[in-house]
C-alpha cells in the first residue's frame, strides 16, 4: 500500500513538473489574467476535439476516479 502510495506522489510530481515547465515556455504566469485565458481556451479546444468526459451522476464520477488509481 505504501509503494502504491509513493508511485502516485511520484508520477504527479513528474506531471507537475512537466506542465510548470510547459506554462514556463509559454511566459505564463500561474493564476494571471493571461494563464486564465490560457487555460480556457485550452479546455475549450479540449472539449470540441472530443477529449473530455461526461458523467450522469457523483457516483459514476466517483467510481471514474476511483479506478484511475490503479
């Protein structure tokens, strides 16, 4: 359990890692009127490209997020 654990903390790092350095390229500075801009259009191309979820309930949200912790 504590091996699962580590392994999660680390790949977020890594994420977190990855997207800081990809908003550094990009002279975007978190939570800034630019990054929000940003971000937004960033989901919305997101969402017309087809690369987004929907769930009908909590518990199919849930249930989503429970089994990407495998």
């Amino acid at each position: 359990m504590d091996s699962q654990i580590v392994s999660i903390l680390t790949k977020l790092q890594k994420d977190i890692t990855y997207v800081k350095k990809k908003l550094e390229e990009l002279d975007l500075v978190y939570g800034s009127k630019v990054w929000w801009k940003w971000s937004d259009s960033q989901a919305l191309s997101d969402y017309k490209s087809g690369r987004s979820k929907t769930f009908s309930s909590q518990k199919a949200l849930k249930k989503y997020l429970d089994s990407l912790k495998s």
